[in-house]
C-alpha cells in the first residue's frame, strides 16, 4: 500500500518519516524521537557506573547521559529509563569530577616529591663534591 504526503501529496516509500520532497513529517514517525532520547540517557547513565573510572570517559558520558535524559524527559513511554538515566548520570558525574581531580592531587604531589627528591640528591652531592 502507497502511502502519501500529508502536505504535499508525493508518494512515500515504506517506513519513511519525513517526506523528501517538502520535508514535512508524515503522520507516521517509526519511533517517538523523545523515546529514543530517553533510552540512549538511560544506557549512558548505565555505562557511566563503568566510565566513571577513567575520568574523559565519565565526564563524556556523564554529561551526555545527562543531555539524552533531560530531553527524555518528556518521552511518556520511557519517562521512568530517563529519569533512572539523569540521576545515574548526575551521580556519576559528580564521582568522575570528584574522581579526577584526586587523580589530579595525587599526580601533583607525586611530581613534587619527584622534583623534591631531586632537589634532595641534588643538594647531597652539592655537599659531597665541597
Ligand atoms: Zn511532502
């Protein structure tokens, strides 16, 4: 069975949404784009319990799960997966922030103690030569 344009009356293929010759929406969407939306947020949310450990990752998915979840929101099928994703994705974004920027100290403090101990040899064998 032919289906056709709403608008403009072309003739639509099968499983096409938008129209290709006016780019009007057919009555017939395959999936509510919100549904979609919530759906990926709530994967994110899901994949950042994993990525929150490698801090670009986390901070990827964490904001993205964040973007996909908000715009779930308004999805009705899937309105609870994109709450689940938003607070998943909040939460673990604030442990990656949290995360890295311990990361961060410990990598600080290490590089001093490395110059430091630097300083140290270099300050022995300063004494050791006079
Ligand atoms: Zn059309």
């Amino acid at each position: 069975m032919a289906k056709f344009c709403g608008n403009c009356g072309k003739e639509l293929k099968e499983g096409q949404s938008i129209c290709l010759n006016c780019g009007v929406q057919t009555g017939e969407p395959v999936k509510n784009r919100t549904d979609q939306f919530a759906l990926v947020g709530f994967i994110l949310g899901l994949v950042s319990i994993v990525t929150w450990l490698i801090p670009l990752f986390g901070l990827g998915t964490g904001i993205c799960g964040i973007v996909f979840s908000v715009k779930g929101l308004k999805s009705i099928v899937n309105k609870t997966k994109a709450q689940v994703g938003l607070i998943l994705s909040i939460i673990f974004l604030a442990i990656t922030v949290v995360w890295s920027s311990c990361v961060t100290c410990i990598n600080i403090s290490n590089f001093y103690d490395t110059v430091n101990d630097t300083y140290d040899r270099y300050d022995y064998d300063y004494d050791y030569y006079y």
